[in-house]
C-alpha cells in the first residue's frame, strides 16, 4: 500500500465526512428505511431516460461547449423568463453546472478574495462554509429562528462590515422547509444597496414551495437580480439527484468570473444529458406540477407523524420536514438519530449538522419526504411507536 512520506496539512482540518453519507450509509448497513439523505426513492419519468439514450445514439458525445450546450442554456433563460420575468442573455449570463454544489464552489472561489468576509444563515448547507474557507475568507454566520426561519435583518446588518463581500442564501431552506417572504428580499436589496456585496441565492429548491405560496427569487427582485448569482438543479426538479446538473444565472459582469473558475473546475458536464434536459424543459407541466405532488406527501408525512411524540414545525417548501423530539429523548440530535437508525428501522439528519455551534438544548430531527407513499407509510408506522 502507498504512504506518503510526510505529514498533510490539512486545508480543511475540522471536516470530515458529510452527515448525508454518515446517515445513508449507516441506514444501509441496518437496512433502515431512508429518511435521511434528500434524494427521492421514485423513478423519473421514463421520458428523460428516451431522451438521453436518442442523443448518445445520436452521437452527441463529445464535450459540449464550456458555458452549457445551447439548447439547454436556451431553455433555461426562457424558463426564468416565463417563470421570473427577468430577461438573462444565454451567450452571456448562465452557465450550466456540474450540480448546484459545483456552482456554489465556482461562485464562491471566483468572486471571494483571501481576509473577504461572508455572511450565511444557520442552519446552513453544509457545502457552503468549506468553499468560504478554502478561498481563505471568514465565514460569517447569522442565525435563522423557529418556527419560521426567516432571517432577523437588524441581526445581519450589525454582521455587515466594509470587509463583506457576499452573503449566501436559500429560499426554500435546507434543512427547515422555511422559505423568505418578498419583505425579505426588499431588506436584503436595502441591506447591500450601494455596496459591492454579492448574493449567491441557491434556489435548488425553487420549485418545492407549498400551499400556494409564491417563490421568492432573486432573479425577480428588481435590484437584487443585478448582483445575484441565481443556483439551480435539475436533482430536485426532475428527480435524478445521481445526475448532477444544474446552473447558474448572473449578470454578465459576475458570469464572466465565473466562468474563469468553472473552465478549470470540470471545464464542461455531460453533453447527452444536457440536450435531453433541454427538450425535457420545453413541457413547464413537468416541474410546474411539483408543488402539488410533494405538497401531498408532506401532508402524508405529517398526518402519519400527527399521533406521534414528535412535534412538526411549518414546512412550507423543500422536501424536508423537521421534527422536535423534546417529548421523547434529552439525548443530542446525533445520538438518537443513530440510535432511531439502529433500533426503529429510521434514518434521519440531526439539524446539528447545519450549524457551527449549535443552539443549546434544541433537538431537532430531519425528514426527507421524497418517498413512495408506501415508504413514508412504513416509516411513520415506526416512528408513531418512538
Ligand atoms: N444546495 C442545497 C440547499 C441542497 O439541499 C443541495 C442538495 N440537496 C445542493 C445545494 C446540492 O445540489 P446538487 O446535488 O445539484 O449539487
Ligand atoms: N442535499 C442533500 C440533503 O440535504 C444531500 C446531498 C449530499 O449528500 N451532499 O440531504
């Protein structure tokens, strides 16, 4: 076996590996029932798979071009036109992504400079502050409340400095479920007006909104379009996490920083997926219909969990729905969620992995509801006897 003859200095010496791996894998090895990572245990619709296999046939196989084949960047900006109503140039102003995860790593590591400092609301994904550091800038964090998540502006103002550089966000929240209302965007623009902030929006979940409200994007508001990187993935539109597609809008200006980064990140991401996506987007009913279809299984999670010990918190978007365990263990989030693993047949995500130092005394737990009707059934049958 190899060994390197010396000792690593670790860029990143607190991480390890991520909670989604730890839990998902601890659920296979006790052959739990999978509530914990967010991927959907449902097939896609067979339509995309025709559509990919036509354009390998059709040899499309070859590196599509750096910013995204055409057709999908093409389709992409009439989706936010149709969808936001802001006009973005595809020659220009989106590039198309190994997932979102790669474009928040691009956004990050090309517009954020070493001692830059940047502000982001725990709970948070956890890609977000590794990316921070690795580009050697602070992560500033500002905290989101229960039960509703939205963002205390007097709080980020006071985190504001003349070293801020961008400040992250997601609306529909990862893990809460939380979404920020248009007051929110306005106190954002108000809070960074004048300034040379940037906003990265992830808004992988902007399709995942419930009982008929409406999504808050960055691409919409009239100011903050102009220094928002805008992130989005076909994982959670289209149900095929596994592919890793996704995009990036931004003016022109941020758009050519970063495709400096992302040519020397993965230069380019699969050419017969993209063209298949492409002619898959010319349909709106297939991603315009999601907030229906996961709004039922919320409320098939929620009304199987009702006569449970738990206690639900609003979900109003994502396919997460947190639950307080007040009423059954004092045990920290990590430790039952492994124990419910182990011993339930549940695997679940602590919401402490979302925060640097989580609040004292807050037990929540994580549930992925992008599951068969039959697999939330089972699941809420288990956790109803905790
Ligand atoms: N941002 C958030 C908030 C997410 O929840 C996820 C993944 N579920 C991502 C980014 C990453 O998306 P992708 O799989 O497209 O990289
Ligand atoms: N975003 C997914 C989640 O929150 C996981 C993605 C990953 O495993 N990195 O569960």
């Amino acid at each position: 076996m190899p060994r390197f003859p010396g000792p690593v200095e670790s860029r990143l010496p607190a991480v390890g590996t991520t909670i989604f791996t730890v839990m998902s894998r601890l659920a296979a090895e006790h052959g739990a029932i999978n509530l914990s990572q967010g991927f959907p245990d449902f097939p896609a619709d067979p339509a995309l798979f025709e559509l990919v296999s036509k354009h390998m046939r059709a040899g499309s196989n070859q590196y599509a071009p750096m910013a995204g084949a055409a057709p999908l960047r093409e389709a992409l900006v009439r989706k936010a036109e149709a969808g936001l109503g802001t006009a973005y140039d595809p020659e220009h102003e989106i590039t198309v992504t190994a997932g979102a995860t790669q474009a928040i790593y691009t956004a990050v590591t090309a517009l954020v400079r070493p001692g830059d400092e940047v502000i982001v609301f725990e709970p948070v994904y956890d890609s977000y502050a590794p990316a921070i550091e690795l580009a050697g800038a602070t992560v500033v964090r500002a905290r989101l409340r229960p039960p509703e998540w939205r963002p205390d502006w007097a709080e980020v103002r006071r985190l504001v400095t003349p070293r801020t550089r961008m400040v992250m966000i997601n609306s529909p929240h990862n893990p809460t479920g939380g979404s920020w209302a248009a007051e929110d965007l306005d106190a954002l623009a108000a809070l960074t007006r004048g300034t040379g902030i940037v906003v990265v929006s992830d808004e992988v979940y902007e399709h995942l909104v419930f009982d008929g409200r409406r999504h808050e994007s960055c691409a919409r508001h009239p100011e903050l379009r102009d220094r928002s990187v805008v992130i989005g993935s076909f994982g959670k539109t289209f149900h095929v996490t596994g592919w890793k597609v996704g995009w990036a809008l931004a003016p022109r200006e941020l758009m050519a920083e970063f495709r400096k980064v992302h040519q020397f990140v993965v230069f380019t991401v699969n050419t017969p997926v993209q063209l298949a996506l492409a002619e898959f987007l010319e349909d709106p009913a297939r991603y315009l219909s999601l907030p229906d279809f996961y709004q039922r299984k919320r409320d098939l999670l929620r009304a199987g969990l009702a006569a449970s010990r738990f206690e639900l918190l609003p979900c109003h978007g994502t396919y997460f729905q947190l639950a307080a365990y007040g009423r059954i263990s004092d045990e920290p989030d990590a430790v039952l969620a492994e124990r419910l693993t182990r011993e339930v047949g549940v695997a679940t995500i602590p919401v402490s992995a979302f925060y640097d130092t989580p609040p004292a005394g807050q037990r929540l737990l994580r549930f992925c509801f992008a599951k068969k009707e039959e697999t939330l059934a089972r699941a809420c049958e288990r956790l109803a006897k905790v």
